[in-house]
C-alpha cells in the first residue's frame, strides 16, 4: 500500500499549498482575519480549499478502503486522478468558477469509485470472514 499512503500524502500537500494560496489570497486582496468575504477573487481561493476540504474528508478513508479490500495499485491510480482534478479544479475555479466542471469531476467521480470499491470490498471480504 506504499503507492496510496504517497498519494494522500500528496493530497495532503495539496491541501496545504490550498491553505498558503488562501493566506496569499487574504494578504493580497485585503481580506483581514476572521473575515471570509469581502473580495471575490479572495472568496474564490476560500472556497476551492474549503471544496477539497469536504472532499478529502470521503476520499482519504476510500482510498484506504479501496487499496485494503481490492487494488492498491488501482487506489492509487484513481487517487492520481484526484490530484490531477483538484489542480485543474484550482486553476479553473480561480480563473472563472463556471468553468470549474471539469476539475470536479474529475476528483468527485475518483472518490465514488473509491468509496463504492470500498463498500463492495469490505462487504465482499464480510462474506467470508
């Protein structure tokens, strides 16, 4: 399981590159703590850390299920795909958040596999326990 545990540990600095764009964000658009509005472009780097936020919350335990009870390699490969979906998300949501389908998508359908997979696994490791 060493290709899933790098990959939320990617996910995970992923995250904290989110949480310094925020901080940058803040800094630069005049937004001062514990205020979370008052600039768009600021509430834009705000909501894509908050958006990976809630994901990571589904995707983390997934993809240790998945990688457990089926396919590491197929975990970490799905999980690839969820890096590359929060970049494009990031970049896109940023630039212009009604173009941001493409990166959702292609973090939130990783983390359904990866929490069906992993549902199926347990149940089917279940049956024969």
């Amino acid at each position: 399981m060493p290709y899933v545990h790098i990959v939320i540990g990617l996910a995970l600095v992923e995250f904290l590159y989110f949480v310094l764009a925020v901080a940058g964000a803040r800094g630069r658009y005049k937004v001062a703590a514990p205020a979370v509005s008052g600039n768009e472009i600021f509430e834009r780097y705000l909501r894509v850390q908050m958006n990976t936020l809630e994901q990571l919350i589904v995707f983390i335990p997934s993809i240790v299920l998945f990688g457990q009870y089926l396919s590491p390699y197929v975990a970490a490969a799905l999980g690839a795909v969820f890096l590359i979906g929060r970049i494009v998300y990031f970049v896109s949501y940023i630039k212009d958040p009604k173009k941001r389908e493409l990166g959702f998508i292609l973090s939130f359908a990783p983390t359904v596999a990866l929490l069906g997979g992993a549902l199926f696994g347990a149940a089917r490791a279940a049956l024969y326990y």
